[in-house]
C-alpha cells in the first residue's frame, strides 16, 4: 500500500494476517499448556491457579484470532469503510463527503513516528482510519485529504520521518547516564550478589558454591555497568540529502559518529528485531566493508519499508542493492 502515490483513492490497513495470527496464537497456546500438569496435583491452590492461567491463555487466543480486519479506501467524495473478522462477513461503510466537519492527526503514544486520521462528523461520531503506513509523506497525505473533504484547520502533524524535512530523524538525540545513576546501579548489582551470601551468614549457615560464586559475579556485572553502561542508549540516526549520520556512545559516554554514503552501502533491508512485524521492525544497511547498521526501532514492516525507500532514494543506492 502506498497512501501517496498518484492514484486518486488512498488505501489503509490494519489486522495481521492469518499466519501471524497463527504464529502469535500458538505461542500463547504452548505457554498455556505447560501448565496443565498442575491439574493432577491435589493442591487445591495449584488447581486453581493452572485453570485461571488455561482460561487465560484461551482467552488471549480467542482475542487474537477474532481481531477484525479493517481497511479505508479514501476517494475524493467519500470513504469506503470495510470490517471483517475471520470467518465472518465483509461488513461495509459508506462516509460522504458532507458527513465530514473535523479531521485530526493525533501520533501513537507508543510509535513516535505513527499517524491515525479521525474524522469527526457532523453527528458527533468520530472515526479512527488505520495508521497511514506511508510514514515518510504524512504532510502531503494529510493535506490531500483536507482539500478533497474541504476540512479547515488541520494541524500538520511533528513527524521527524516526513521526506519533507531536509532532515529526518530516527530515534532520540543521545544523553550518556550520569555518573551517579551508574555507581547506583553498580552498587545495586554488587548488593544484590551479596545478599544470598550474607544472609548464609547471619543464620549461621555454611555459605554454598553457588552463594561464594555469586560474589565475583555481582563485582563483574558492577564492571560491566560502570564501563559499558551508555553502549545502551541505542543510535540516533539523521537521514539527510546523500549521507546517513549514525551517532552514537562510547561505554565512558563520549559520542561516537559514522557517516554512511550510498556508494558504501552493500544491501539495505528492512528486519524484524522483536515478538511483532506491527511495531518492531527496522532498517538494516550492510556496507561493502563488512560493517552493519541497525535503525533504531521504526514501526510496521509498511513503516519500515517506507522509511527504506526513503533512504533509497536520499542516498542514491543502486538497485542491486535494494532488498526492501
């Protein structure tokens, strides 16, 4: 789907597929399942508890595989609405043009760069669309639809992935930990290795292997957290007109920058980095050297793959390299 190619109708989608579904819902049956050995104890509580966490489970699957699918198809007098769930009947909804009063462009808590439409109608009723997966040209999609519909005072929405800004930006400027939140972390670690061994002690039991082995293991989890603490805070990337500056931290909090050219890149793709294909995929750029670059977290593979194409085109890559 492209929500900003030249065809007049704009087409959005939301509900994964049935294999996902599938996927998804037969994990959460397998998790179920390992509890069903406690229905043949004779503890009362186990009993109960295994048949709360089958319920459960039955229900999470139910939830998953019943989630409707829905699409908008968006034409220039009107909006076609279509919901179905598995199994069930294709169930449509006509929206004129004249129906329309408001439309909004809210951001997804979760996913920085994500967009929904709700239109408001004149009744009063308010319509969410399914995310506009197109996230590199959400202003030029937005203002489309605000002309076709005649709507006033649509507020573009900040959206640091639109090919519109000379700069686009993936993820959140990086800030090293400061050096008192990482002692406290440190000592944490060092106390929490200790705790098994000292209360060995003060009941006046002989410490075990495991207890004595846990201490010079809480002292190299506190090395570790001192030295490599800000390795955690992830890359900040800015995609400009042919280059990508990937900027990053040293363990000791000194920034550290690469630069990615078009000519250096070997194959960019787009990855799922997560339990989802709807909120964890990324942009992955290998380069001729041997050196791979992971984006910060994206969204939908849609999303993912939009971010891409942008990136494609940004740096010039040549299509042989091109496995989006």
């Amino acid at each position: 789907m492209d929500d900003a190619n030249t065809s007049t109708d704009i087409r959005l989608r939301e509900g994964s597929s049935i294999a996902q579904r599938l996927v998804v819902s037969g994990f959460a049956a397998a998790v179920a399942l390992c509890f069903t050995p406690g229905l043949f104890t004779h503890d009362a509580l186990e009993i109960v508890i295994t048949v709360v966490a089958l319920l459960v489970g039955a229900g999470f699957v139910v939830g998953i595989m019943m989630a409707p699918a829905v699409v908008w198809i968006i034409t220039p007098d009107e909006i076609l609405i279509g919901h179905q769930r598995p199994f069930g009947k294709l169930q449509t909804r006509l929206v004129g043009k004249d129906e329309i009063s408001r439309l909004q462009v809210p951001g997804s808590r979760r996913v920085k760069a994500r967009f929904q439409l709700v239109f408001t109608l004149v009744s009063g009723e308010r319509l969410t669309s399914p995310p506009i997966s197109d996230v590199t040209h959400v202003h030029d999609t937005v203002a489309r639809i605000a002309a076709q519909f005649d709507v006033p005072n649509v507020e573009a929405p900040s959206n640091p992935l639109d090919a519109s800004n000379p700069e686009m930006h993936l993820g959140e400027p990086l800030e090293a930990f400061s050096a008192r939140d990482i002692r406290i972390v440190a000592l944490i670690a060092v106390a929490l290795s200790a705790v098994p061994y000292a209360y060995k002690l003060w009941r006046g039991w002989p410490p075990s292997h495991v207890d004595i082995l846990l201490l010079p293991l809480g002292a190299l989890a506190a090395f570790a957290v001192y030295r490599y603490a800000n390795l955690a805070t992830g890359a900040f990337w800015v995609i400009r007109q042919g280059d990508i500056r990937v900027e990053r931290l040293w363990g000791d909090g000194t920034p550290r920058t690469d630069s990615i050219r078009g000519d250096e890149v070997k194959t960019i793709t787009v990855e799922r980095r997560g339990r989802s294909e709807d909120e964890h995929c990324i942009v992955v750029i290998r380069l001729h050297s041997g050196r791979r670059f992971r984006s910060p977290r994206i969204g939908s593979r849609l999303e993912a793959g939009a971010v891409g194409a942008e990136i494609v085109r940004r740096l010039g890559i040549a299509p042989e390299s091109n496995k989006i």
